[in-house]
C-alpha cells in the first residue's frame, strides 16, 4: 500500500474532480517546483466517489480564482506545524482578468497588447463571461 506522508508546511488542495489534478498541477507547473509535491490522482472519497488531491511542501502564491475556474469543488487548507490553521472552499469567479481570452476575433483586447479585459460571469453552469470591452460572451475551458 501506498503511504503519503502528512505535510508540516504548505498548501493542501483537496476534493479536486478525478482528473483534474493533473491539468492543475501543470499549470502551475508544479514539475519545476525544488519541494516536495505530491499528486495523489483517484483517491477514494465518500462525498465524490474518487477525488484527486494536491500536496504542496511549502508556501506559494496561488491565484485562487484560476483555481475557481479550473475545479470550483476544490478546498484549499493551509497546513503549518502539521495542521490545518486555515481551510477555504473555492468558488467559480464572479470577475476575472488575465485569465480568459476573448473569443470574439475583432475585440481589441486580441490585438492590443495593453488592452486587457475584464470579465463578468453570465453563466456558472456553462462557465461563460462576458468580455468588457466587445461584451462578448466567451465560454471558458479547463
């Protein structure tokens, strides 16, 4: 059997959809990290059937409404001296900036390079924004 140890200090992002942990951890491309990682994919879970879990042996900067978009089951627990201090359920972002790209070909945030658009959910079951500047409506995909 498979025995992952506990983590004394770090990041734990646990109930991540089976699947997803693997996008996840590459785009934050936790391969070129220099501490411990661990990615647990299929992990049995009571309330999910399988689940995927990310162990992070240290402190970083997450964006947090990335990971709201990217699996809004996702629960962040910050672990110091072994334990939970801080546990925090993510949510699909109602705005974002500099993490969607419009779709709409004309708009100027696709052409210029300082124009960068901020977008407002319409639809949390579609994960669909509305772009600020053209208004289109752009359907984001993990």
């Amino acid at each position: 059997m498979l025995e992952v140890h506990s983590i004394q200090r770090g990041i734990v992002l646990d109930h991540i959809v089976a699947g997803n942990g693997l996008k996840i951890f590459n785009k934050l491309m936790l391969d070129k990290v220099d501490f411990s990682v661990f990615l647990l994919m299929n992990v049995p879970s009571q309330s999910m059937g399988k689940k995927d879990v990310i162990k992070i042996e240290n402190k970083i900067d997450i964006d947090l409404d990335f990971l709201g978009l990217m699996d809004h089951h996702i629960t962040l627990n910050i672990i110091e001296g072994g334990q939970i201090i801080q546990k925090r359920k993510l949510t699909i972002p109602r705005k974002v900036r500099g993490l969607i790209s419009c779709h709409n070909p004309r708009c100027i945030t696709n052409s210029d390079d300082y124009a960068q658009a901020d977008f407002e959910l319409v639809s949390a079951e579609k994960l669909e924004y509305r772009c600020g500047y053209c208004e289109e409506i752009t359907r984001y995909i993990p």
